[in-house]
C-alpha cells in the first residue's frame, strides 16, 4: 500500500486532562517484561519452577488487561505508561508531510511538519526517544510489531524505528529500536540511506511521576541537544533523583532511588567461595551463580535475582560511555561489556538478552557454552529504609491504651511494639512487648494500672532486619472507675444547619455522655449536649453555617459517680465542595470547588443513573487532600451521576471521622 493511502487525516480538537497525584518522586514502577514462559539452553521450552528465570520471577508491575485505550481521534493512549501514539504507524498529511524519511533529520523534519499542520488536533507530538520506544515491547511475543498491530494500530513493521536519541560515544549515530524479537536497541548512523519509518508519540510524563498510569517512562540521561526535538531539547520522562544511587545500609548494596531496586556494588558480584569467582559465565551458569549467592546469604540476603531486560536496561544513561552509567555512582568493576538478563529472545529461544554496559545497547547473546557473559545481581529494595509514620497512643478506658501508625514500607513481615514508663523524655528503659504481622498498623495494650502514664515506639521487621523507629508518643490511662471511651466517632453533614452525630458506647457503667463542640478549628470547646446512658446518637440542629463558612468539631466522654474516661478523638466537619462538573469528552473527567482547608481527602461516588433516578451509589474514588480532580477511565457508554464530599479523619486510633454534605449531582452520558 503507498504511503499516501494509508489514512485519511482526522483532524479534531481533544481535550483530555490526565490528572496527577503526589508519589514520592524518586521512585517509578518498572513494569514486567510480559515474559511467561522459561527456555532451556537449546531453546525448548521447559517448566518454569526454581529456574530463576524471567518467565518465572516476573519481577515488575502488573499491565493493565487492556494494554491501550482507543482514543475514538486516531490515537490509542497506553493503559501502562500514558503514552499516546496514533494507530497508524508511520503516519502522513498527503501532499505536505509525506516525503521519504532515509534519515535522522528527515525524521525530526517529519515530526515537526505533523505539528505545524495540526495533525489529529495535537501540535506536541514528538520524535520518541528510545526508552519510550522501549516501552511498547512484549516480552511474550515473537514479533512484537505482529502484536502491536493486533492491539488496534495499523502498519506497524519489523524495521529500526528511529529514536530522538543520540549515541554518546559519536553523535553521528542514532538510536534505533527493532520491534521484533531480543535484537532490539542498536546504532544507525545519522545519514543511513535508506527508509525508516516514523512513528511520533505524545503525552506521558515530564518530570515527576504520574500515579495515574502503572509504569512512568523515565529519562534517558540524554541532555545535549544536537538537533531541534531531539531527546536532549525535550528531555521526556520521569527525572532522576540527585544523587540516583546511595549505598545501602548494608555493605556491599547500592539502592536506585529511581526505581527502587537495589544492586550489588561489585559490577562483577564476587560471591562466596563456594559459588566460584565472579567471572563471565554462561547463561544457564548465570543463573546458577546467582542461585548459589541465595544459598549462601549473600551479603545477608538470599533473594538476589538475575534482572530482566528492562531492569538492566533501567540502569543505561545514554549520555555515557565506558560505562553508560551516570556520571556520579559508587559502583565498582563495571565492565564495558555484555551483561545477562534473565530474558529470554522468544524469537530465538536458545539466546537471551543481554546489556552492553559500556554504550546501552540491547542485543541477544548465544546460551550456549561459547556465550560467556557478565552478571550483575539484583534484588527489590528489601532493606526497610521508611520507619512506621505517625504513630499516636491514645487512652481508651483506665486500663487499656490503642496505638496506631502509618505504613511507611511495603517490605515488612510485621511491626515490633517497643514500652517505657512515664512520658517520652522519661529514663526508663525501654522493653519490646508485641510484634505485629504485616500491615497490622494498630495494636491495644490492655491490662495497664488506671492514671499511669506509658511510652511507646514501633520498627518494622523482615528477615533481613529492622527498619528505625517510630516518634514516640505517649498516653495516661483514665482514673480508676472511670467508664471505657466511646469510639467510632462520626459526624456528618446533613444540610446547612445541621449535623448529625454517632459513636459507640463501649461501657456498661456510665450516668451520662457529655458532647463537646466548636464551631472553628481554633475556637473553645463549649458543652453541647448531656445524654443519657446507652446513648449512640445525637442530632445537632444548630450548627449553622457548617456547609459554607463554619468548621464544626466535637468530641465525647462518657461518665459516672467516680470518674470520666478519656475523650474520644475529635470528629472535624470540612466545608462542602460545590461546582462538581463532569465532562465525558473521553474518559469522564470530573472538577470540583475545594471549600475547605481541613479535609483529609474527598469521597467520589457514581452510581449508573441519571442523578434523580432511584439507584444505588458507589463510592468510586478517595483522593488526597487539595485533590480536587478525578479521571474516571472505567466508563465505555451509558449514563453516569457522580457526587462529591469533603471528609476529616483524626489522627490516632480509634479514629473520628467528620463528612461534609454532598456537592451537587453532576451527570454525564457516554
């Protein structure tokens, strides 16, 4: 088919907001390789069980189930990475932008022609860089372009697509990606003479990272511009922390604040005398190396993997030579030479993928015994470098005190519950007294003498050891004979002058609860209700003003003849939220009004209806605090109504919970 059939132009105006949320920006998810078969030397496939191998491990994060999302506008956008490519392959405006591309410039001359001429509404398509064209690979298939066309896109071809990114040791040459099988990153020079094809992208991230999509591209390293558009001018993907690499807290790591991983300091991984030097191997030899390193503990560790094809490849600056690592890292014995992934070439199985670390190039190697090749271990972060957040103590009767924390690590096996006497600044010693399993961030220590004052602090732990401590936080359980707390306290807006409350009454013995408010975050309690025993709820008809202009707060005790208990946390009603749109151009993209200035995030629900339709609500989304924008990417058709509120939660269990009243219904029909 000539060039000038392939399509026909569309020309529409898009508008799509991708809305960002705050991570924590030196690290990215590296997606897997989709491998899920394993291979023997020969290239039969074999079971995967205890072989180490890619198709085993499967280290990265999930794809989506649907890898691309058809834009209806000749785009498809990458469920995994937030890429936007158009669904012809090496596309064309007949009679303005359609000459041959036979070289680098030709190709940026391209790119730039498609921008000057609007090209399917957009003006920012770019020439890809080469991480982004290695983004859209299938570890699992044979031909990768086969499969890209089996996705939705048109055209796409097993032929070097050239990249916007330069090689470092002569700039004459460019990168180019084969979208085929392990073969796949390699060198062309600026000047090849003969037709590449073209395929521009948009989108994605610049800079820090988006939690919107799995798998941030990340830059190249490649900051030298050596032509307008080129990887160096634009400088596409998730930056680099400062400093990338910090060595570990145990002797021999280097931790990637980028990704996360952590690697072996020696680039040539002289393990233990029982698994033989560091020296280049076979494949399979690879693989049993790295296995005896786990037998052995090495460095303390018994979970150090091979890396696949996009973790090795995670670590090139293309900025670099001899080696292409960045500038300032603490690695030793780098090789400017092949190193093994765990990645097998599923064109040729009886080869496997291999880095070149002196310039980035991706090829595939021989397994076989004339194939000897470096190796470099690699295991996820398992060192706990983020201690427990947060953590709170607070009394809940005159015997018992409930701690809670934040997670601040997904790598532990559980928490360790540390005690003192007296207050945090108190010289008693400090005497473990409970461990909890993973994720368990709340722990009630009971049986504790009324009116005395106890300090706690918390660590996690996994078998490699401990994370640092919590804060220490403290409490003073309630005098003797004081009735238990109450809990779960929950205040909720139900119109402008009223607020409705509820708890939980944990004692049997109190005369009264006693139930506090203010009317502002700063302004002094007043008592506003004395309730009989057994009471659960209370309905307050005079707090005026609390959806537009006055933040209400309360707290509760419970009372009898000998003492109080302690007060529960505070319930803190945030303003409402007004102005909810939903605009269902592409995904349904909702804004709203942020009124308030104390929410600890806001609550989207949807239900599959028309807004005065009797139907269930679902709560869809909780966003962060100042949030105030939401992607619904899971609509395809039909008619959606949304509504928003603004909640509180206190610190510290057990938890007080305040609701604004709902925002107005917004609609939208798909």
């Amino acid at each position: 088919m000539c060039r000038n059939a392939k399509m026909s132009i569309l020309v529409v105006l898009l508008s799509i907001m991708f809305v960002a949320v705050n991570v924590r920006a030196e690290v990215i998810q590296l997606p897997k390789t989709n491998q899920k078969k394993c291979y023997a030397t020969g290239g039969a496939e074999i079971s995967c069980a205890g072989t180490g191998q890619d198709g085993e491990i499967r280290a990265g994060v999930a794809w989506p189930g649907t890898r691309f999302k058809n834009n209806g506008d000749n785009t498809q956008t990458d469920r995994l990475t937030g890429l936007t490519w158009p669904v012809v392959v090496d596309p064309e405006i007949a009679g303005v932008c359609d000459s041959a591309v036979t070289n680098w410039a030709e190709a940026l001359a391209r790119v730039a022609c498609l921008n000057a001429h609007s090209f399917l509404g957009y003006q920012d398509w770019r020439l890809p860089n080469v991480n982004e064209y290695e983004s859209l690979r299938n570890g699992a298939e044979s031909e990768v372009a086969g499969w890209l066309n089996s996705q939705g896109f048109f055209f796409a071809v097993e032929e070097p697509f050239l990249t916007s990114t330069s090689n470092a040791a002569n700039t004459y040459y460019k990168w180019t990606v084969l979208l085929a099988g392990g073969n796949a990153v390699t060198l062309l020079s600026e000047s090849q003479g003969f037709p590449s094809p073209v395929w521009p992208v948009r989108g994605g991230q610049s800079g820090a990272p988006s939690s919107v999509y799995p798998a941030n591209v990340w830059k190249t390293g490649q900051t030298a511009s050596y032509a307008a558009g080129d990887d160096g001018a634009l400088e596409k993907g998730v930056k680099w922390p400062v400093p990338r690499f910090k060595a570990t807290a145990f002797t021999g790591g280097v931790r990637d604040d980028l990704t996360g991983l952590v690697w072996t300091r020696n680039a040539n991984a002289p393990g233990p005398a029982a698994c033989g030097p560091g020296t280049a191997k076979t494949w399979q030899g690879a693989l049993n190396y790295v296995q005896c390193l786990n037998a052995n503990n090495f460095l303390g560790f018994s979970d150090w993997r091979l890396p696949n094809r996009v973790e090795l490849h995670s670590l090139t600056d293309f900025s670099r030579r001899n080696p292409a690592l960045p500038a300032v890292h603490p690695f030793i014995n780098v090789k400017n030479a092949k190193y093994w992934s765990s990645t097998s070439n599923v064109d040729l199985p009886d080869q496997a993928v291999v880095v070149h670390m002196g310039n980035g190039r991706i090829l595939y190697n021989s397994k076989n015994a004339s194939g000897l090749q470096r190796v470099w271990p690699v295991r996820s972060g398992i060192v706990i470098d983020t201690p427990p957040l947060k953590l709170s103590a607070t009394a809940i009767s005159s015997s018992a005190i409930t701690l809670s924390w934040n997670d601040g690590t997904t790598l532990e096996s559980g928490y360790r519950v540390e005690t003192k006497e007296g207050s945090c600044s108190s010289g008693s010693a400090w005497t473990p007294i409970a461990t909890t399993g993973p994720n368990v961030v709340q722990y009630t220590r009971s049986g504790l003498v009324a009116d005395s004052t106890h300090s706690y602090r918390v660590r996690a732990y996994n078998a490699h050891g401990y994370s640092a401590y919590s804060n220490c936080a403290f409490a003073t359980t309630g005098p003797s004979g004081a009735p238990a707390s109450p809990s779960d306290l929950k205040a909720y807006s139900r119109g402008p002058n009223k607020i409705d409350v509820y708890w939980k009454d944990n004692s049997s013995n109190e005369t009264n609860f006693f139930l506090y408010r203010r009317d502002c975050l700063s302004c002094p309690w007043d008592t506003r209700a004395t309730l009989m025993p057994g009471a659960e709820t209370f309905s307050d008809g005079t707090a005026t003003g609390n959806e537009a202009s006055a933040v209400y707060s309360y707290y509760l005790i419970a009372c009898n003849g000998a003492a109080c208990s302690p007060a529960t946390r505070v319930a803190a009603v945030p303003l409402k939220p007004t102005g909810l749109n939903a605009n269902p151009v592409d995904f349904v993209n909702l804004t709203w009004t942020d009124s308030s200035s104390n929410e600890t995030g806001f609550q989207v629900y949807r239900k599959e209806a028309l807004c005065a339709d009797a139907a269930s609500w679902v709560l869809k989304t909780t966003t962060a605090p100042n949030v105030h924008v939401y992607l619904d990417n899971s609509v395809i058709s039909g008619t959606f109504a949304y509504h928003v509120r603004a909640f509180h939660e206190s610190d510290g269990e057990p938890n007080a919970y305040g609701y604004s009243n709902w925002s107005n219904c917004a609609e939208a029909v798909k």
